[in-house]
C-alpha cells in the first residue's frame, strides 16, 4: 500500500475523534496544552491500536483477503463512508450557539475524566477495527500503518481540541461528511488502480 493511500486512510478515520474534540472542547474557556495532548494521545493509541485487532482476527482468511484485496478494501472503505456521511449526531457536529455538554473530559476544570476519555477513544476507533482487515495483504508495513493512523489521530485531536476551544461555537459544519468522503474517495482509487491495472 503506498504511502498516500496510508495517510488519507489515517485522516479520514480520524474525523470521528477530531468531531468529537472539537465539539466538546467548544465549553470550555482555556486551552490547556498538556491536558489536550494527553486527551489526544489517548485517541490516538486508541486508533492506532484498533486496527491490529481487526488484522489479526482477518489472519485465517489472509490468502483468501490477498485475492480480493482491492474489492475487500472498496467495500469496507465504501460502507464506513456511507455511514459517516449518514451520522449527523450532535457529537460530529458543531454548530452556532448550540449547546454543549461537555463529555470528552467531563470537567471544565483541568482535571481528566479518564473513564470518559477511554470510552469515547474505543467509541470513535471501531471502525478502525473493521479497516484493519484491508491491511492483511501488507504484513511488511503493518507497524508504519499502525503509527500513521496513530500519529495522525493525536496531531488532528490536538487540533481539533485547540480550534473547539478557540472558536467552537462560531463554527459550523459536519466533520463526518469529511471524513465519509476521503474514505469513499480512498476506497474506489484503490479499486481502480487494481483493475485498471
């Protein structure tokens, strides 16, 4: 799998943790650098992690998955698409002048609410489980997979959690719809350049 391929795969899993940083961090009134990254650090082994469960458990069916690798990884990368473009849930969404509830961390101190943090993380990385037996034909790069899907997560949470805080509530938009159309996106490149091929 190239490299590109790898890092759009990364960005549009993502969205999810990012949707949720941002809209959560929208209540609160200061940015705490070291409680953000710690947050986000979580979300991304989450993310990163997720996926090698899902490698592992497509092991038994690897030489099965290696023939159909292209059709396998349009599929699954297609219906993670399609459901994220479907989700329009208050926690993908951050809107103008609406109400927050503030359940990423719980607190508007800079206190963790850790049991929050870990649900939301597996919550948001399950379909990164699912994407992770696309990855069965690529043993070899399984550990830089895992580490760009890692990486990326906690970069994009961070951020996401600095712009929520910022100016969260004078946003607007649907950061699933991103995220549904890079994989879309990701899925049919990948089909095409096995059939055209």
């Amino acid at each position: 799998m190239d490299y590109f391929s790898i890092v759009v795969i990364a960005f549009g899993l993502a969205m999810d943790s990012v949707a949720v940083c941002i809209s959560q961090s929208a209540c609160r009134s200061s940015f705490v650098v070291q409680r953000s990254f710690k947050i986000a650090l979580v979300f991304g082994l989450f993310q990163g992690l997720m996926p090698l469960a899902g490698y592992l458990a497509g092991m038994g069916f690897a030489s099965w998955i290696e023939r159909f690798d292209h059709w396998f990884a349009f599929v699954i990368l297609g219906i993670l698409g399609v459901k994220m473009l479907m989700e329009q849930d208050d926690s993908a969404t951050v809107s103008s002048g609406g109400s927050c509830e503030c359940t990423c961390d719980g607190q508007q101190k800079d206190s963790i609410d850790w049991k929050k943090v870990v649900a939301l993380s597996f919550a948001t990385s399950i379909d990164a489980m699912v994407t992770g037996l696309i990855f069965v034909p690529f043993p070899g790069q399984l550990f830089r997979i895992l580490l760009i899907i890692a990486f990326t997560t906690v970069v994009l949470s961070f951020t996401g959690m600095y712009a929520g805080t910022l100016f969260g509530r004078q946003l607007k938009f649907n950061t699933n719809i991103v995220g549904g159309i890079i994989l879309i996106a990701i899925g049919s490149k990948i089909l095409l350049e096995h059939t055209l091929m």
